[in-house]
C-alpha cells in the first residue's frame, strides 16, 4: 500500500522533479486541508470508497494538492490514499505508445512531390513533467512527429529519400527525442513505413528504366556479335590453313542436319565441282 499523505511508495521522481518542490499552501489551503481530513474522520464508514485510489503496474499518479505538486513526485504502482475536495489525480499510462503519422505531402529539394508516412513509438519516463509541462501529451508529440517529418524530408532528394530510410528514421527519432525531453517523453523509435510517387511520375521512372534495361541488352547483344565474329575469323583462318578441315565440317554438319529427323533432303556435292563452276 502507498500512502500519499506520508508521501511513502515508489516513485519516478528524478532529477527533473526537483524543479517541482512542494510550496506553502498558506493558512486558507492549511484549512481547507484540515476540512477535508475532518471530513474522511466524520464519514469514516463511506470515506475509503472515495480516499483509496489503485493504480496498475503500468500506471502513475500525479498527485496535485491544492494545484501544486505533491512532494514524493508521482505515486504508485499500487494503493493509496488521497484527500477529497483538495487533492487532483492525474493518471499517466507509462507502456509504449505507437500511433501512424498521417500521409504527408512533402516536396524534395529537387522538387518532386512524394506522399510519406511513418510509425513512431514512444513512453512517458517522467509523468510529472508530462503533466506539468504540455497540455496533451500524446497530441503534442503526435503533432511534433508531422512537422519533423515535412521538415526533415524537405532537405532530402527523391533518391536520398528511397535509398537512405534507415537514417532518416535514426535522424527523426533524435531530433523528436530532443525536442520531447522537457515534456518527459522517451522516443523509442520512429520507422519510415511508405513513399508514395505520382502515377505519372511512376510511369516516367518505369520507362527510364524500361529504356535503361533496353541500352544494356543492346550493348551485350553487341558485345556477343564482336566476341561471335573475333571466333569465326579465328576458325576461317583454321580451315584456311587446312582444306581438309572445311570437308570434314561439311560432314559434320549433315550428320547434324539428319540426326533432327526432319524432312530436309539434302544432295550431297563435291566441294571441288563448286570450285569448278567457280572458276567459270
């Protein structure tokens, strides 16, 4: 059981809550206190349905007494009391939070127009400042997560942007980390999920590489026929020094030929009558 009046029970008072020490709450507040502790000892059978407060493992209470921090800092996991009329319960949830950053339209430094979206992941370290110093919480940090991303991608190329995810992931995460740390927030993570292009702008990068893969087929299909004809040269100087050789080549290549069993017929002729009829 934690006991705020004592101010007794774990904390997550750290060296921020120092800023926020318990003041003075004058004769006036003295009063009001002692009412209201009149009040839990005159109604003593119905007071503890309204004084005990439980909060889970994964919760803190703020507790502001009068409007003012009460010393201690936050209070729970687990029971305590508080002052009716006089104290404020404010509960913070301390689990990981993850919420999608809206599609934003963000125009690159080398002015193309890319729809972005991202996923961010954070938790509440300090729940006093948390309650202290921001209004929301959750909307200020959602907001902040817009902008710094508009922001930061604004700097990048398209192709930066495509090819270098991870680091503006890490980049946005510390500049949020920074910027959330007086309203007791942790950035855990920040996670670019999709960049969406204009369909036109689609089809122009489609067919720059449709026409890029084009370019690169042609030159190895070139590149084949100079390396096709580098051989045959070599072969046709190989025959050349043997005439022999171009016989035996034409064998080879009816063998090749009635070995398909198709219906080509082919007559055979002496190389040396075509040289015949070649000379005349």
């Amino acid at each position: 059981m934690v006991d705020a009046e004592k101010g007794a029970g774990p904390s997550n008072a750290g060296p921020k809550n120092n800023q926020y020490e318990e003041q003075d709450v004058g004769i006036c507040g003295g009063i009001l206190i002692f009412i209201s502790i009149l009040m839990c000892f005159v109604f003593f059978p119905l007071a503890p349905f309204f004084i005990i407060k439980v909060v889970a493992q994964y919760e803190k209470a703020v507790i502001l007494r009068l409007g003012c921090i009460r010393k201690g800092g936050a209070a729970g996991p687990g029971l305590f009391f508080f002052l009716p009329c006089v104290d404020e319960i404010h509960v913070v949830d301390m689990r990981t939070i993850s919420f999608d950053v809206p599609p934003q339209e963000i125009l690159t430094k080398d002015s193309v127009t890319v729809t972005v979206d991202a996923v961010v992941y954070f938790r509440i370290q300090d729940a006093v400042s948390s309650v202290c110093n921001v209004d929301n919480v959750k909307t200020a940090t959602r907001l902040l997560a817009q902008t710094t991303l508009r922001n930061m991608l604004g700097t990048k190329s398209l192709s930066e942007i495509l090819s270098e995810r991870e680091e503006i992931s890490n980049s946005m995460q510390q500049t949020l980390d920074e910027a959330t740390d007086p309203w007791g927030v942790l950035v855990e993570r920040v996670e670019v999920k999709d960049v969406r292009l204009p369909q036109n702008l689609q089809r122009a990068m489609a067919a720059e590489a449709e026409a890029h893969r084009d370019a690169k087929a042609k030159v190895i299909a070139a590149e084949g026929e100079l390396n096709a004809s580098k051989a045959l040269k070599e072969a046709a100087d190989v025959i050349a020094e043997s005439p022999a050789a171009l016989q035996l080549r034409y064998l080879q290549t009816l063998g090749t030929i009635a070995a398909e069993r198709n219906s080509t017929i082919l007559f055979p002729m002496p190389i040396d009558m075509m040289k015949a009829f070649a000379k005349k």
